[in-house]
C-alpha cells in the first residue's frame, strides 16, 4: 500500500485556485498550434494522426527523435511511457525485490523512494545540504553502500534545489556503480536545461549497461499535458522487465500525443532557448527579492532547472505557505512535502508571470 504521494496532494488542493503558481516544477506551457507551427506541414499531419493503438514501446520516429538527447542510444534502448511518473514506478518494479537495499538522492521527488518502500526494500537517503551547496558527498554514498544494495537514484539538475553534479563528480558516481555492479537510476528530466550548457553532463546511459536515464517532456520543453516520458537504457534485461510490465499499466501510449512530441523533440533546441529565456530572466529578479530579504530567507542560487529551494529563516514554513496562498493567492510548496525539516521551500523560476507573482511577495511582506 503506498501512502499519499504529499506533494501531489498539496498541488491537488492549491494548484486550480491559486491566482500564481510560484512553486511550478515544469516550464511554460504553449498551445497545440503554437507547438505545430514549428513545422509548415505538422498541422495536416496532426489531422491525419490515426487514433488506433499504438506500439507500446513508443513510436519508431517518436523513438528517433529521442535518441538525439544521447551519443550512442538507438531507438530500441527507447521505451515511452505515459509520463516520467509511470516510468519510475516500472523501473523499481522491475529491478527490485522485497528486502532490497537501494540509495536515494534526498530530498527529492517522492515515487523515487516511496515505490521502493512499498515493495519491501530498505531505502537509504543520500543527502543533499544547503550548507554544501547542495553538492552531494560521494565518500557518504561509499559509506551507505551494503551487500544487499543493488540501486541508485541520482536526480541532477535536481528537483527542488537546482543542484547540477559536476562532471568529475559524475564521472566518478558512474565509475563507482559500475565496479560495484550497482543499477544506477539517473532522473534526468531537467537536463538541458543547464544555465551554462557547458556545465550539461553526459547522460548516465551513455556511459554503460549499468545505468537507465530518465526523460519527460514536461519539465525542460514545458509540454507536461502530452504525458509523454521515457527511459533509455542499453541494460536489455531491465528493458525487457519494464516493457513487459506495461502491459499491465498503459499498455501503449497516445497516439496524438506521440505525435505531438515527435514535433517537440525534432524542435527541442527551440522550446529550450525559449524556456531558458524566461529562467534566466526570472532568476535576476528572484535573486533581487532575497538580496533584499536575507533578514527572511537564504536562498542558493541554482545552476539549472526551473526551481529552487531557499529557506525561511523564522516562523513555520506550512503556515507561511498556507497565509501566502489564502490572503495573497501566491502558490509556494513547503519543504516539508519533500520531508524536508529544515524551513526550505520550493520556488518555481519557468512562469512567465513570475515578475507578477514576486510583486505580490513583495507586497503580502
């Protein structure tokens, strides 16, 4: 039995009433027709779209298009799912047992544990400090390893903190889980998203058998209502798995919507220039607002993504967030939904109405 996914639940009660969603994960949205215009013929196309079902793996040009993401995936190491959070939920599924160990990158994105928990397994955090920066510590993770150990969950750009691994750190991690032949999960959904695209790191599986990727195009491309994500993997076993226990979940994937990210994808460069132009712009003025409230909050600037994660420095922070959306009609999520004890909260960086929303703040303080 899985408990309450918290952070679902929190949106589930705020997120349609709220005038500003200042605590959004994903980027700005656009139209069917904004989407299509990208490409002269894709709204015929879009007409023609046959509504039968579709190859359960993902489309084969849907699945090609993906694979530009990497350096050496074809499109059979694809598998599309109905969202990033069906993916999560095949993969533990797959490769773990009840009495398995597995390490987490914390705080993080609920299913990445509590699916794990509900199987049996014995989860471990591997935790993320504000004092650090939100740098994780790889001499921690060699500590947290045990013999029963068989994944770990690493999320970088990271949800909720913007925390973007290094290259060398990243080398090492993958480094580390293959000579401990350990399946490395990489929830990579917010990759390209990097402020500097220098600092992008490779994608995990890239780099072996060891590793499975994550991708969506909800969070980067800011396209969340297509539903669409995928893993990418050259481990044919945890394929195999994954593939064969869709048959029991969505079966196969909608057939508008495989389409509709097919466009996406081919034109992702442009969704991404798009969606960092809005980040960047937000995150200036968001820098502004703690600057001049450090007495409030602190605040570590992210390195990419559409979030970050600054901490209120007095009071409660689930009352604070409650005030704010009740009297002010701001959206926050308090750490808390995170597990988080520490008075952190979420802030969304990729609305357009940001400037808005931080005028209110403003204003309610």
């Amino acid at each position: 039995m899985l408990p309450p996914f918290k952070l679902e639940r929190y949106f589930a009660k705020y997120e349609f009433n709220a005038e500003f969603l200042l605590s959004s994960s994903d980027c700005e949205a656009m139209s069917i027709a904004d989407l299509l215009a990208f490409e002269p013929d894709a709204a015929q196309k879009f007409q023609n779209v046959w509504l039968g079902y579709t190859e359960s793996q993902g489309s084969p040009a849907l699945r090609k298009e993906i694979c530009n993401l990497y350096t050496s995936i074809q499109a059979e190491d694809i598998l599309v799912h109905t969202g990033a959070g069906e993916a999560i939920y095949l993969f533990m599924h797959a490769t773990l047992q009840a009495d398995d160990h597995i390490i987490v990158h914390s705080p993080g994105y609920q299913s990445l544990s509590e699916v794990a928990k509900g199987i049996g397994c014995e989860v471990s955090s591997w935790m993320a400090r504000a004092e650090n920066n939100w740098a994780l510590d790889l001499d921690e993770l060699r500590a947290l390893v045990r013999p029963n150990t068989k994944v770990i969950v690493v999320n970088t750009p990271h949800n909720p903190t913007g925390y973007l691994m290094s290259r060398a750190d990243f080398d090492a991690l993958n480094q580390f889980a293959q000579e401990k032949n350990l399946i490395l999960f990489s929830d990579e959904v917010y990759r390209e998203s990097e402020y500097d695209p220098s600092t992008r790191l490779p994608a995990a599986c890239d780099y072996g058998e060891h590793a499975v990727s994550l991708g969506v195009t909800s969070k980067t491309y800011g396209l969340a209502g297509l539903r669409i994500g995928w893993v990418a993997t050259k481990n044919k076993k945890i394929y195999e798995s994954m593939a064969g226990l869709k048959d029991y979940t969505t079966i196969c994937n909608s057939a508008p919507s495989e389409f509709l990210a097919e466009v996406a994808m081919r034109n992702r460069q442009k969704l991404i220039d798009r969606n960092l132009a809005i980040i960047k712009s937000n995150v200036v003025l968001v820098d502004d607002f703690f600057t001049r409230h450090a007495d409030l909050f602190s605040w570590v600037r992210p390195q990419a993504g559409s979030m970050g994660f600054p901490k209120l420095l007095q009071g409660d922070i689930e009352k604070f967030c409650e005030r704010i959306v009740q009297q002010a009609g701001i959206m926050l999520l308090p750490g808390t939904m995170y597990d988080d004890t520490q008075n952190h909260f979420r802030i969304g960086l990729g609305r357009k109405n940001l400037p808005e929303a931080v005028e209110r703040l403003e204003d309610f303080i």
